[in-house]
C-alpha cells in the first residue's frame, strides 16, 4: 500500500496571537507554528498501517512556518520520503490554491491511501480535506478514528456524538481526515532527530499557484471582548482554594 | 443569481430533530425574514422522514426518501446534496457543524465552487451580502468575513442559534432520490456503542473537567482526589481520552458527551468549541488556567491563573475541611 500524509504548519495556540495592522488577518510574522494536531494523528496512522500491514509513506508539506523540523521528526519516525512544496512568497497559500498545490505533488505517487488532519484550526473555510480529495478525484471520509487494513480495503471508525463510532468500509483509492490514530503519536527523541537531519534530503517541488478569485473576503479579526469573562480569583493557592470552596457551599453544590 | 431562500440540512434522530437543526432552523426563520425567502428543510433517508413534521421553523421539508441515505455514506450524501443544491439554489445553506456536516459542507462547495466558511457563530445579511462571523484557532480568534455569492455554505457551530418559539407546521414533500444512487467506495458498515458499565458522566451534579494541562498520566490522581471531595465525577477534554487516561465514555464534547451538571470545575481545559458544546447546560463553571486569554474563561462565572497541579491539592484540603465542620 503506497499512503501519502499531509502535514500542516498552524500558530502555536499557546503563544499570544497578534492581528496585522490593517486588522483582518493573522499576524504570521511573529507567531510560532508547529504541526498541525490532527496531522500528526494522520502521520501516526500512516506509521501503524506501515508496521501493521506494510506500506511506504510519502509525507506532503507547504514550505512555510517550522516545516524542516516537522519534516526531520517524520524522518525520524520512519517515513519513505519528504516532499517539500516551496512557495513563491512565504505567506500560506489560499486553500483552494493549498489544495491545488498539494494534489499537484500527491498525485504522481499514485498513492492508495492520502491521510490528512480533520481539521486544523486555522482554517476558515471549513476542513481541507474534502476539497484535496475532489481534487484528487477520490472519495473522503473524516472525523476518523482509528483505520485497520483487511482482506480488499480498509476499516474507519468516524466518530459521532455519545462515544458512538460508524464503522465504515473504505475501498482504495480514498482520502481519509483523520481525527486521531489508534495510539497517540509517538515520541520521538531528540537524538533520532539530529540523526534525521544529517541524513535526510528534502524532495523539493515548487508549487505553482493558480490565480484564484477568494471566494470569503475577510473583514476583521479580533480577540473576542472580554465582556462576559470570568471573575478572576488572585491569592495564594490556599486562599483562592478557600474562596472555591465557600463559592460552593455557599450556592449549596457542596454540602 | 440565487434565490431568497435558505436550507437547512436537518439531522434526526429517534423520529426527531436533532437540537442543532432546531437551532438552524431558527437561525434560517431570522435570516430568511432579512432576505424574503423561504425556510427549507432537507431531511435525507427514509429513517428521518416521521421528524417532517416537527421541523419547526421550516416552511417546506423535503424529504428524499431512499433506504441508501438512511446511514450516512459520503457519496450518496453528496450526489443528492449536490442536486438538490443546484436546483432550489438558495442564498444559503445552514449545516452543522457535526460529523457529518465537517465532512459534507466543504466537499458541496468544492463541487459547487461555492463559498463555504466553517465555525459560524454570527449570520446576518447586509445589503447585498451575507456578513458571517466565524471562530478560529480553538476559540481564540474571531473573524468577520463577507460572502457575496450564494449559495453560501455555512458550518454553524452549535449554540449559536435558538430554535424558533413560533411553531407552525411545515409543508411535507415526500420524494424519492432525483438521482441515482450507487452505495460508493466508503460504505457504512456498522454502528460501535461504547462499552456500558462506566459512570454515567451525563447523570452527575459535580463534574470535575480535566484537559491537557494536566500534563501527565501520574497527575490525573491529584484530579481524582478533588472529585472524590467534592463527591463528584472525573471527565476529560478529547486529548486525555485519546491518551487512554480515562476511557471515551468520559470525553465532554463534539464527539464525546454532553453533560449538565450543576458545577462544571475545568483544570487545563483551554476551552476548544468542540469541549464547550457538550457543557451548554452547566449550571456553575469555574475553570483553572494558567493562560489569562483561554477561551474557557468566557464561559465559566469564577476563574483562576493558578498552576492547576498547586491548585487542586489545596482545593481538596479546602473542601474536606469544610465538609468535617459542617
Ligand atoms: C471533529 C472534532 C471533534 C472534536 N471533539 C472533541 C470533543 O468531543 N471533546 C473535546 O474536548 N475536544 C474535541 N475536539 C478537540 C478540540 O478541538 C480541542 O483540541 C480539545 O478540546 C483541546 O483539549 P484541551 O483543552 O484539554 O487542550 P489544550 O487546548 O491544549 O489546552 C490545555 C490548556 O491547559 C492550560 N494549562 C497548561 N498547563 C497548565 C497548568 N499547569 N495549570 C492550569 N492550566 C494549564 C493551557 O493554558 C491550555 O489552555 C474535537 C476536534 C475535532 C476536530
Ligand atoms: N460559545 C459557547 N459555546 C458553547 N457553550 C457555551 C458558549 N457560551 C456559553 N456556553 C455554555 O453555556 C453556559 C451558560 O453560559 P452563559 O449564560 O453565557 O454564562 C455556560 O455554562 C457554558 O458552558
């Protein structure tokens, strides 16, 4: 089975995010970014498949944010090849462009299976995913936990509210948007990433944008007010525990 | 152009509306008012077609009446979506932002080269657009965008709307599927329940939320102390089920459970929408984050900055000493 991941660089959401000057986007320039979450689920779905079933897996990045470190820690799990999409600015392309640039390079590879995050939390108009796949020409299928491979195909679990799961039967070639592998991705020592990095090269394909027309046009983005916030308790640990917990005798939750 | 009116794709279960479509459909009646169009429900399968007639807030359901959409499998979805769309062509379609929805929202507007824009909390029309306000980066973000062209495919984040109190009862169009239908590569094959015998997080007063601020697998016992004071119940953000920490049956939100407990204590839950919208009913929220701009904070009453690992320990102190006096 041959699987191609996509790997996503997001802001870290624990850094404080800055908006540009002209107020409707995202200040990139000093943000730090690391991968997106749920690709890295898809990158350790791909891994469990390869050990499970055999496979090669091809991993797919934009080049902007921290994407070398991200792609020498896939080295370093055991992944077959790193395509590196450069870009004429580095700014991330638009998704329908993202989109386009991506199948560009997954196509070639002719793969079986094409793994990306369900999600990422940046994106604005809704996941990538099904959209690559139209690309691609391939059936999606997201909100996946958990894929085995048997006899002519594969299983995914899509998650739905209650602890609930449809197991689904996927036919090869598809796209799957996964929410999280079977096993939490796995931790790589430093060690093997330093390794990684002195004896991995870099698949590097420029991405061709198409002129797109933006379908979305943002206005504004802001912080949301702080209006409604919490009342916060500052103190000593023991006095902000004290005040807690008159807070609940007094409102009768604890007797 | 594009008609007036708005659909909504209704989800249903046990012959009724699910919530959120109720919360669609209002938000359809507020926006169709504003664009004098209709409110149309699309209800798909032969399962949903007795929640028809409660589809509050519609003025027409259509029905596709065809046992194939009766579990949801992606092609079948989209080959009737993608017509049905193409020929009401509404100003508007309002989906969930649900299982479903995430994965059939983006995929029609790709289709459809239509705009599509996820996570909205906020729709109004102005002047000749739609002015949509949608939350990013796990809530921390908010963004105001324009969509100019229908139909405009919005993904409504859960809680954003009210189901309408007028009701009136919609006019019914049973059909059978305008298209054919092949069952596709991904076929629905079975439903999993969770294991039973776990507590019933959905049945208790005093929830004890633990996310990933926690850190690691040995803290979770300094959790679990504070929930035995309290006389409480531990339950947990989607990473600390996906660690196997606490089993699914314990996850508070989109794809885990929703709960209404009278108080809510959230340690190192940074506030996701995903996480909120199984807590909508939580009587008192108090949440313990040690980053003042956590989404959290805008839901809960009480909140401190306090490292939740020095925290916790004294609160349970607090609480049994308290509790020995009374
Ligand atoms: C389709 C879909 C479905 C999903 N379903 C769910 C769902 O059902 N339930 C769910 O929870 N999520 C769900 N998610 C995931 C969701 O988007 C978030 O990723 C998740 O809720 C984040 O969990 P968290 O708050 O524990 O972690 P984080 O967002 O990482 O937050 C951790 C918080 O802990 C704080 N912290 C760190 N250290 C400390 C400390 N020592 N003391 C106090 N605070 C500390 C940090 O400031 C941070 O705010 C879903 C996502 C998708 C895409
Ligand atoms: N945006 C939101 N998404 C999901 N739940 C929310 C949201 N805002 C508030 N809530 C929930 O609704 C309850 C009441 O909120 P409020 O009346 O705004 O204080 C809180 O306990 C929250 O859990």
């Amino acid at each position: 089975m041959k699987i191609a991941v996509v790997l996503r660089q997001v802001p870290d959401l624990i850094e404080p995010l800055e908006i540009v000057g002209s107020g409707n986007a995202l200040d990139l320039d000093g943000a730090s970014f690391l991968v997106n979450e749920s690709d890295d689920h898809a990158l350790e779905q791909a891994i469990l498949l390869k050990e499970s079933a055999g496979a090669t897996v091809d991993v797919v990045a934009l080049d902007f944010g921290d994407v070398d470190n991200t792609l020498y820690s896939a080295a370093a799990k055991g992944v077959d090849r790193l395509i590196k999409i450069t870009l004429e600015d580095d700014k991330p392309p638009a998704p329908k462009a993202a989109a386009a640039m991506l199948a560009q390079a997954i196509g070639p590879i002719e793969a079986d299976l094409v793994l990306i995050g369900c999600q990422a939390h940046d994106e604005l108009q809704g996941a990538l995913g099904p959209v690559l796949a139209l690309k691609l020409g391939l059936p999606y299928l997201g909100v996946v936990r958990g894929v085995t491979a048997g006899d002519g195909g594969l299983q995914a679990c899509k998650e739905f509210p209650g602890a609930v799961m449809a197991r689904m039967n996927v036919q090869l070639p598809a796209v799957l948007g996964i929410l999280a592998a079977e096993s939490p991705p796995r931790y790589v020592p430093v060690s093997r990433i330093r390794a990684a990095m002195k004896s991995t090269q870099f698949d590097e394909q420029p991405g061709a944008a198409e002129p797109t027309e933006p379908a979305v046009v943002v206005r504004r983005m802001y912080h949301p007010e702080p209006a409604e916030r919490a009342e916060m308790l500052v103190g000593s640990e023991a006095e902000v525990a004290g005040r807690i917990a008159d807070i609940l005798i007094e409102r009768g939750i604890v007797k | 152009m594009s008609t007036p009116n708005i659909l909504v794709l209704a989800e249903t279960h046990d012959n009724t509306p699910a919530d959120i479509t109720l919360e669609l459909l209002g938000g359809a009646r507020q926006l169709a008012a504003a664009t004098g169009g209709q409110v149309v429900a699309i209800v798909l399968g032969q399962a949903g077609s007795a929640a028809a007639e409660k589809m509050v807030g519609a003025d027409r359901v259509v029905v596709i009446e065809d046992a194939t959409l009766d579990a949801y499998s992606p092609g079948p979805y989209l080959a009737v979506l993608e017509h049905i769309l193409t020929l009401e062509s509404p100003r508007a379609v309002l989906i969930g932002s649900t299982t479903v929805g995430l994965d059939v929202g983006p995929a029609l507007g790709a289709k459809l080269d239509a705009p599509v824009v996820g996570n909205c909390l906020r729709i109004e029309k102005q002047d000749d657009m739609l002015s949509v306000t949608s939350s990013l980066c796990g809530g921390k973000i908010l963004a105001d965008v324009e969509v100019r062209r229908g139909p405009a495919i919005l993904m409504v984040l859960p809680g954003s709307f009210h189901a309408t109190d007028q009701p009136a009862t919609p006019e019914v169009d049973r059909r059978a599927s305008p298209v054919p239908l092949e069952p596709g590569r991904i076929t629905f094959d079975q439903m999993i329940l969770p294991e039973a015998g776990d507590v019933d997080i959905t049945a208790q007063d005093i929830l004890v939320g633990v996310g990933r601020g926690i850190q690691q697998e040995d803290n979770m016992e300094v959790a679990e102390e504070l929930a035995e004071a309290l006389g409480g119940a531990l339950c947990a953000s989607r990473p600390i089920v996906d660690q196997g920490w606490l089993p699914t049956t314990r996850q508070v939100g989109k794809s885990g459970m929703t709960v209404k407990p009278k108080l809510y204590l959230a340690l190192g839950i940074s506030g996701a929408p995903e996480h909120l919208e199984g807590m909508k009913g939580t009587g008192l929220v108090i949440a313990v984050n040690t980053d003042p701009n956590a989404p959290i904070f805008d839901v809960a009453q009480y909140g401190t900055e306090l490292d939740l690992l020095d925290l916790a320990p004294e609160l349970t102190e607090a609480i049994k000493t308290r509790r020995v006096a009374t």
